[in-house]
C-alpha cells in the first residue's frame, strides 16, 4: 500500500492540476465575457447619455418648435383678422368708388350744363351790350341832335332879338 500512495498521490496531483486548469480556463472565459459585457455596459452607457442628451436636445427643440407654432398660429389669426378687415375695407371702398363715379358723371352733366347756360347767358349778354350800344350811340346822336337844336334855338332867339351870339 506504501507503493499505491504515491501513485494515489500522484493522481490526486494530476487530477488537482486538471481541475485546476479547468478552473483557471473557465475563470479566464468568465473573466473575458466579464470584461466584454463591461465594455458593452459602458459603450451601452455611454449610448444612452448620448441619446439621452439627443432626446433633452429633441425635447428642447420640441418645445422651440410648438412656441414658434403657436406663435405662427397666433400670427395667422391676426393676419385673418387683417384680411377680413382689408376685405370689407376693400369692398367699402369699391362701393365708395362706384358712387364716386356716378357722382362724377352727375358733375359732369352738371358742368356741361352750366356750359351751355353761361354760352347762352354770354350770347345774350353780348347781345344786350350790343342793343345797349346801339341805344347808347342813339342817345348820343340825340343828345348831339338836340344840342344842335338848342343852339339852332338859341341863335334864332338872339337873332330875333338882336344880340350877337358868341
């Protein structure tokens, strides 16, 4: 048996170095997916701050974009609101332009009018100062006619009595 112990010794090494060579191999396995999975857990982390900090840029542009939203929302509104105003403006103002034109052809006619009265009142006019330079010059060759008389009559009247005219 003091034969056998060596031997049984010497397997027990034997076995001691396979199953620690098992261990160390697969402690060594472990210890790479360890070190693998680490690594996929920091590039994982560092994916998701990334994308975390995607998304916070994503909410922030989110939020720029429903501020410009609504205020393009407000703005068209107000633009509405413009539009309308400027289209019953508009329409006011075709309609004052409408009653403009008649109210022009109206004037027109009216001028046209009194044309044609001061043409007639300008013929008669000329007409009356023609009569009245006609009355004008009878007058003056009856006037003239007249003091022809009187002087007529005055020389008879020195001459019948005797004085000497002058």
């Amino acid at each position: 048996m003091n034969r056998r112990l060596p031997l049984l010794n010497f397997l027990g090494v034997l076995i001691l170095v396979a199953l620690s060579a098992f261990q160390w191999h697969t402690n060594r396995n472990l210890n790479l997916d360890t070190n693998a999975l680490e690594k996929m857990r920091q590039q994982q982390a560092a994916r998701l701050a990334e994308q975390d900090k995607t998304l916070q840029g994503q909410a922030a542009d989110l939020d720029t974009f429903r501020a410009q939203l609504e205020r393009t929302h407000a703005e068209l509104k107000e633009v509405r609101t413009n539009n309308t105003a400027q289209e019953q403006q508009l329409v006011q103002l075709s309609r004052d332009n409408e009653t403009l034109k008649s109210n022009v052809v109206e004037w027109s006619a009216a001028v046209k009018a009194r044309d044609e009265r001061l043409s007639e009142a300008n013929e008669s006019i000329t007409t009356l100062s023609a009569r009245a330079n006609e009355a004008v010059e009878k007058y003056n060759q009856l006037v003239t006619d007249y003091n022809e008389v009187v002087r007529q009559l005055n020389e008879a009247r020195a001459a019948s009595s005797g004085k000497p005219t002058s």
